[in-house]
C-alpha cells in the first residue's frame, strides 16, 4: 500500500465556538493588563498563550498517514507512530453507538481547544487514547496491544477502507 494521508477532521461548530470563546480569555487578560497595569493578568495571559501553543503543538494530531506497515500520527513537533501488526481492527462509530459502546467517559488530557485529545477513561474499556475534533466520523482503531485509539479523520470512511487494505 502505498502513503495515504488523511487531515484531522474540521471542527464541527460546537467546538469551534467553544475555541472561539477560549480564546477570548487570554485575549481579555491581555486587554486588561495593558488598560490597567497589572502585571498578575499579563502573566496569566501569557500562560494561557504557552499552554494554548502547547495544546496546538504537542497534543492536536493534524495529520493521520497510512502505510503497508505504520499508522503514523503526525504532531507539529513529534509523531506517534504504532504498528499495522498491532492493529486488530478499524471501524467507523456512529454517535449514538458511543455510549453503548464505552459507557460512561471521562477526559483526561486538553479538551475544548481544536477539539479533544489525550485520554479518555471509560466505564466499559477502560483508557483509550482520542485525538477528536467533532462528533462525528469517529473512528475506532483496536489495538492487540495498548490504548485503543479513537480519531476523526477527514474522509472516515475512506480511512477506514484504506486501513482494512480495501
């Protein structure tokens, strides 16, 4: 099989305003340190920028790449790389089938921001690993080994056919 890439899918509307409105916070800090001088909302301000930087370089996958042999899941500074062998199956999950499927959930990691990422503990599998920027278009990729993983690839479908070699 030849390369396949597929971007992390657009943010579904929710999320986007919910990035939107987290962005006024540093925003608003910044506004007020300048207005009024005090330097406690100008060092909140410029932490809400580093952990935003953060959240965007080291935890928002923008990218999933296919191979013969890898799933690669590439970051803006580091790449998560896990093996085709260690793949037991990939497939599309409905939104609905969500709580069927894991139960109860908790996140654990940025959240809100772009989307979610990080971990996500759940009542019936225990942690996966999620890298989601919508509702929707959700993919499931189970793993012999480690976390399973759940991603919102553009084009899910296509991801999912590409993965089971079709």
């Amino acid at each position: 099989m030849t390369k396949k890439s597929f971007s992390l899918a657009p943010m579904t509307r929710s999320i986007l305003v919910l990035t939107l409105v987290l962005w006024l916070l540093p925003c608003a800090f910044s506004a007020y340190a300048l207005l009024t001088g005090q330097r406690i909302a100008g060092v909140i301000a410029a932490g809400l920028f580093a952990l935003y930087a953060i959240v965007w370089l080291f935890c928002r996958p923008y990218r999933f790449e296919l191979s013969s042999d890898l799933l690669n899941i590439v970051f803006p500074c580091w790449q998560r790389k896990i093996a085709v062998e260690d793949i037991a199956a990939v497939r599309l999950l409905q939104r609905d089938g969500l709580k069927k499927q894991f139960g109860r959930a908790m996140r654990v990691g940025a959240g809100g921001l772009w989307g979610g990422f990080g971990w996500l503990w759940t009542s019936k599998n225990g942690f996966i690993e999620f890298y989601v920027s919508r509702l929707d278009g959700l993919v499931l990729i189970e793993r012999r080994s480690g976390k399973n993983i759940l991603i919102t690839p553009e084009h899910a479908e296509e991801f999912v056919a590409a993965a089971e070699g079709k």
